[in-house]
C-alpha cells in the first residue's frame, strides 16, 4: 500500500470514530431519553426491595413451618391422649389470634390477594380502606403467628398460600414507603408482582409464580405488569437460593419412563384424583360459607374447638401423616422402596385433616395440602388397580387435584414440573391438568379462590362484570 493510501484510509477511519463517537455522545445529550430511563430505574426500585426483603421473609417463614412441624412431631409423640386437649386449645388460640387482631388474615390468604389486587386500580376511599385490612404489617405477624400455633397444634396446613398473602403485604408496605414519583403506574401491577415473588420463593418455582400470576390472580392484561414481575421473579428468588441454596421442593423422584400403553390408566388416575380435588374445593366452600354465617364469638370458639377435637381423633385413630402440610407423606411416595404407596384411608385422612383445619378460621395454606391429597389420590389408587405407574402416578395425581382446585392447569403442570425436574414426564402432567380442570369446570364455574375473593368483594360493596373490572355498587 502507497503512502499516499495509507494516510486516506487513516483520515477516513478518523471520520467513521468521530461519527461514531458523535452518535454515542448524542444518546446522551437526549434529555428526554435520559429522563425516560431513570424513570423506568426508579421505578424498578421498589420491586427489588420489595422482592428482596419477601425472599428473605419467605425463607424465614419457611424455616420456622419446618421447625413448628418437627416440634408437632415431637409433641404428638409424648403426650397421647392428652392431645385431644392440646389441639383444640391451639386450635381455639390460632382463630382467636386472627379474630382479634387481623381478621383477613384468616385461611389461605391467596383470596384476600386476589379481592386486594382487584380493587387496586380504583383510587376511591373505600377500595384503599378494603385494600389496608386484607395486606399491612398486622396481617403479616397474624398470619405468621397463627399459622405456627396451628401446625405446632399439627393443624393440616400449608405455608405457601400465607406466602403469597405476606409478599403482596410487603409490596403494598412498599407502596407507602417510597415516592409516588418512583411507583409503577398502579398499585395492582406491584401487587401482583407480590403474587409472583411469594410463591416464587415458597416452592422455588419462579416460572410457577409468573405462571400463577398470569392464570389465577392477573385479571388484566400481562404487559401492565410484566417487567415489574419480572424483576420481583428474579430478585425474591435470588434471595431466597441465596440463603437456603438450589433446591427442589420434592427432590427427584425416580421412575420409569412414560410409555403410550400407560395413557389410558394416566387419564383414569387423573380424572380420579381431579374429582376429590374438586370436591374438596366445594367442601371449602361449604365451610366458608357456613362459617360466615356464625355470627356469636361463643359459637366461633365451639367451633374451632370442635374442629380441633374432631381432627384430634383423626390422627389419633388414623395416622400422624394425617397432619401438617403432607410434604411428609408426599416423600414417603415418592422416595420410600419399602413402603412407597397410599391406601383409599390415607385419601379419606388428607381429604378431611386440611377441612377441619380451615374450620378452625386461623390462618393456614390449602396449596400443600391439596398436593398431598392428589399426590395420596394417585397413588392409592394405582395401588388399588395394581397400576405399575410408581410415583409417576402420585405426580399426576399432585397435578389433576391442584388444577382442579385452582382452575390453573398451565400452573399446576408447570410448577410439578419445576419442583421434581422431572422433563421425562412433562406430557403425563400437561395432560393431568388439562383432566383435572375440565373435570372442575364441570361441576363448579369457580375454583375456591375466585370463590372467596368475589364474596370478600362482596362483602365490601365491590362486585365484578365479566371482564372482571371491579365496580362500586349502587348504594
């Protein structure tokens, strides 16, 4: 190359930096662009701390359910018959915790989330007012406190619905602490970020919670809130993975491969399974309502005390597998060589423990019960056609009964699949939840959830159209 070249090519790679400097350099010298990035930034801010502290609590809460099932564990051993005392008194102070101190922080608390987030994009005085009574600080002690007097009194409970209840509270808190001006456009895309953080955390499932979100408790469209829960998704899971390490909910049950001759036997098993979850779900209606229409505080005590006699002699003549969440039960199924399945009695037990635990009106999750009810389901009676399925058949049982319960089949297949990494028998699941929804939709139009919520909404002066906007009725 002549000199002559040389130093033209050089002038015109001079050119083409300052050009490209002078384009770098303009993006910003844009105010408005600059403006419209620290905007978004600052409102990213509240969901990672928000995200940030719900991981941290969930891991917390978490560790003391476990603790407060091991001491039920240990409590159950030594006393004896002194039991049928000891559960109905704790069953009376968990309800009476709730009744005094936080009434909406009774049950599952996945309701009170959804009736919250519902409301949420109106600004009147009535639908705040509603929205401080279902989340706060008070309902997130009364709902940690009250769950543990009721699993140490080896109520079968959950944690994971309770999760989701204490996330949307630490987002809602969240929304009062920071600037208007460092807020997303709406209260409930931050609430429902909540949603999505909790059960993230709780089963470390982060793809089950944005799945959840969008299915059960999002009533409007995903881009009002999707980068919010995404970020609330990756921060509350982080924290939480960070504190306990990876983890699987249900480790990695092992079992054959899936073949096409075990298609009809999986249908059976999950229409099966997807019939008791749907009328357990009726079951926790009929209690709901039963319970709202007891107006008299004697009457409430008898019947938290009543409920917890009842379940005393359940476990007591029955089994101690009975109690707590049934994450117990489900390892059993799952992992045992030598005792590795259910009876049609453990079916009736896991059916009637978490009732009786919810009549009580303390605060408790169904989400973990009701995957030991279909997981129980699957495998009782695969064991009674003598169907060689394994733990495959308690997962399509886990499967049917949650879809069935919540109306969410992509949610329930989804979150399975991330609790036992088990790809191999993603098609047994997808199409358990498919069954387990369809048999659901067929006997009721509303699942548990969407049950509650509407009548808390109610209950408020709030009702939903067909679109599920919410409206103030006529006074």
């Amino acid at each position: 190359m002549s000199l002559t070249a040389l130093k033209n090519w050089m002038k015109y790679q001079e050119r083409l930096a300052r050009g490209l400097l002078k384009e770098f350099s303009d993006l910003f010298q844009d105010k408005t662009e600059i403006a419209e990035v620290r905007k978004r930034t600052l409102e990213l801010v509240p969901f990672w701390v928000a995200a940030g502290a719900t991981g941290a609590i969930s891991v917390i809460y978490a560790r003391s359910f476990h603790y407060a099932e091991q001491l039920s564990s240990r409590i159950f051993q030594e006393i004896g018959d002194w039991s049928f005392l000891f559960v109905p008194t704790g069953f009376v102070l968990a309800w009476l915790l709730v009744e005094k101190a936080a009434p909406f922080s009774n049950g599952s608390g996945i309701p009170q989330l959804m009736a919250a987030s519902t409301v949420a994009p109106q600004e009147s005085r009535e639908s705040q007012s509603l929205i401080r009574r279902l989340l706060g600080f008070r309902v997130i002690i009364v709902k940690f406190l009250s769950s543990m007097l009721l699993v140490v009194s080896g109520g079968a409970i959950g944690r994971e619905g309770p999760t989701l209840q204490i996330a949307g509270s630490v987002f809602y808190i969240t929304s009062k602490v920071f600037p208007k001006q460092w807020l997303a456009k709406n209260l409930q895309g931050l609430l429902l970020a909540g949603g999505a953080a909790g059960l993230a955390s709780a089963f470390n499932t982060p793809l089950g919670g944005i799945a959840y979100v969008v299915e059960e408790l999002g009533k409007t469209h995903l881009n009002s809130f999707r980068t919010g829960m995404l970020h609330a998704v990756i921060v509350a899971g982080f924290i939480a993975q960070t504190l306990v390490g990876p983890y699987l909910y249900l480790g990695y049950p092992k079992f054959a491969s899936f073949q096409w001759p075990d298609i009809p036997w999986a249908i059976v098993l999950a229409i099966l399974a997807a019939v008791i979850g749907t009328l357990f779900g009726q079951g926790l209606k009929a209690v709901f309502q039963w319970r709202s229409r007891i107006t008299k505080l004697s009457q409430k005590i008898l019947l938290a005390a009543g409920a917890g006699l009842l379940f005393c002699a359940l476990i007591r003549f029955g089994s101690q597998e009975y109690r707590a969440s049934g994450t117990e039960l489900l390892n059993r199924l799952l992992f045992s060589s030598t005792d590795g399945s259910a009876e049609i009695v453990d079916v009736v037990g896991r059916f009637f423990g978490p009732l009786l635990s919810y009549m009580s009106g303390a605060a408790g999750g169904i989400f973990a019960p009701v995957l030991a009810l279909g997981g129980t389901a699957g495998s009782a009676f695969a064991n009674l056609f003598d169907v060689p399925m394994g733990g495959l058949a308690v997962l399509v049982g886990m499967t049917a009964a949650l879809a069935a319960l919540t109306h969410s089949p992509f949610t329930s297949f989804v979150l399975i699949l991330e609790m036992t990494d088990r790809h191999s028998a993603i098609f047994p699941l997808m199409l358990a939840a498919v069954i387990g929804h369809g048999v659901s939709k067929m006997i009721s139009r509303t699942s548990f959830y969407e049950f509650v919520a509407a009548k808390i909404l109610a209950q408020h002066g709030f009702q939903e159209d067909e679109t599920h906007a919410p409206s103030e009725k006529t006074k």
